[in-house]
C-alpha cells in the first residue's frame, strides 16, 4: 500500500509552507487558548483535506497565495468541527490522546471550536478570497444538516440506503469535495472544471465514510475507536443497512438489539457477526469501488502530471487504508 509520504512528494514544499502557515493563522495573546491551540498542532493528523487541496491545485496549475488560504481555511473548519463532534459525542479521545472537553471540559472546547471557525472567517475576508468563502460556507450547512439527519434517523429508525447516502453525502462527502472545488478556484479554473473537482470531491469522500463505516467492524482497534462503535451509538451505517435488508426474516430481532441504550459486548459481537454473515460488508464494498471508478473517471479527463497521479493513489490509500 502506497504511504502518504510519498503521496505528498509533488506537494511536498507546499505542504511545509501549509503548515507554518496555518501554525501562524493561530496566533493568539490569550494564555489559555494559545495552550489550547499548542496542544492541537501537536497533534496534527494525516492532513488528508490540505493535501486534497494542494494537489487538485497542482493536478491544473501552479498553487498560488490562494492555495494556502483555501487549505488553512478548510483546516480550521475540520478542526473546529472535530471539537464540537467530540462534545456532542462526549468522546474524550481523539487520535489517541485526550480531546478538549476531556481536559478543559465542554463549555471550553465549544468556544475553542467556535475560535477556530471565526479564524477561518476573518481569513476569508481579510484576503477577499469570497469565491472560497462561498464554497466553504456550503460545506459548513450541509455538514449540520447531515449531522441532524443522521440524528434523525436514529430516532425514526429509518434504513434506507438513499437515505443514508444523503446523509454522507452532506455529513462527510461536503467537506472534501469543497477542497477539491477550493484548490480549483485557487488557481483560477473555469467553472466546468471546478464542478468536475468537486463531483471528483463527492465521489471520493463518500467512499471515505463507507471505509470509515467498513472500519468499526475490523478486528482491533487502530485509531482508539473500539470496535463496534457504531453499534454502540445507535448509527445506522451502510454495512448494517445492508445486512438488514438482505435477511428481512431477522429484521426485528436485530433492531431490537441495536436499540439497546446499553449492549454488552456480547450484544455487539452477535449484531457484527449478522452484519458480515448477512453480506453487509462485502456489499458495502460494492458501493465503495463503484464510488472509486467513479472518481478516477473525471480524473481521467485531466493531463497527466506528478499531481494527478498522487491524486489517483490518494484514492486508492483512501479505499485500503487500515485506520
């Protein structure tokens, strides 16, 4: 499997650059936050998002000034969106190390969060970059509306696989296919190249949540994300969607299991085993793969360059990574 170190190669310098500056798009005279935001970068990710945009960028043209502040942009918001899932979700790990609201509690984090989303704001309009703005504005609504759908869901018990590719296609697929569309209109790209980044975004970020989704039924847990996660807060994702509607016989039992407040483990384990017993992982996979051809069709209607071919093997570290 291909590494993210190589994969960054083509982006490489703009990649270091990125970081400096989104490390001084932080900087604050506030003790506490400064600890705060010191403790984050610390911390920092696999950057996936940044390197979305970067390469887009590069796959058309040269990055420019423009590159960065979409990048940094689209950092802030994922950070400030990780924090507030975290309180929501009343995770107290993240990455392996302790969330936020773990250390500082929530009412803390919550500002945090809402701090990191007027940096990236003040960005914005500072550099006049309203085209991004726009883009990323969208990305923001349609990530609260799928955060609400899923809630939603949940409650009315609705296992529906249009339903839940509604619900990816705002909660997770908005977000990257903004940064696809951000490092297009970074260099200047017309419009039909632009939507073509950003359905290249769609498709590429919905195969990341079914992967996500596909992950909470693997063996051990790499990410301090137990196994059966999902199962455990009630999130009716594409596997067990699946699953249930290719054994309808069992439909009733196996609800009435996973809408269970509080399930044992043994509980967890016997709705897993119906979900890959039932083909609810080898069909998920289906859909992933038909999502990847998708992608890396539009890709194909672009030059070949260094970029794009990180692109293409982004794709495919997106659809064999292991956490």
């Amino acid at each position: 499997m291909t590494n993210l170190s190589s994969i960054r190669l083509p982006v490489e310098k703009e990649i270091a650059a990125f970081e400096k500056h989104f490390s001084d798009s932080l900087d604050t005279q506030i003790p506490l936050l400064d600890t705060i935001t010191n403790y984050l970068l610390r911390q920092k990710g696999k950057q996936i998002r940044p390197l979305f945009v970067f390469l887009t960028a590069k796959t058309l043209a040269e990055p420019t000034e423009s590159t960065f502040h979409a990048a940094t942009f689209i950092e802030l918001l994922h950070t400030a969106t990780l924090i507030h899932d975290d309180v929501v979700d009343e995770s107290y790990q993240r990455r392996n190390h302790f969330s936020i609201n773990a250390i500082w509690k929530s009412k803390v984090a919550v500002l945090v969060g809402d701090y990191f989303l007027s940096k990236g704001l003040l960005l914005s309009v500072k550099h006049k970059e309203f085209e991004l703005l726009e883009a990323i504005s969208q990305a923001v609504r349609e990530m609260s509306e799928g955060e609400l759908m899923q809630i939603q869901t949940s409650k009315k018990s609705i296992l529906k696989v249009e339903n839940y590719f509604e619900i990816i296609r705002k909660k997770t697929a908005s977000l990257i296919a903004s940064c696809c569309a951000c490092g297009a209109i970074s260099v200047k790209a017309d419009e039909q190249t632009i939507e073509k980044m950003r359905q290249f975004g769609f498709y590429i970020g919905s195969a990341f949540q079914i992967k996500d989704d596909l992950l909470d039924y693997q063996e051990k847990d790499l990410i301090g994300k137990p196994k059966g996660n999902d199962i455990k807060e009630k999130k009716y994702t594409l596997p067990f969607i699946l699953a249930v509607q290719n054994n309808q016989k069992e439909k009733s039992r196996i609800l009435r299991l996973f809408n269970q407040s509080h399930k044992p483990t043994e509980t967890i384990e016997e709705i897993s085993k119906f979900v890959i017993d039932n083909n609810g992982i080898a069909d998920s996979i289906k859909y992933m793969n038909e999502f990847r051809s998708k992608a890396l069709d539009i890709l194909s209607e672009f030059p070949d360059n260094e970029a794009k071919k990180s692109l293409i093997l982004l794709v495919d570290y997106i659809i064999e990574r292991k956490h």
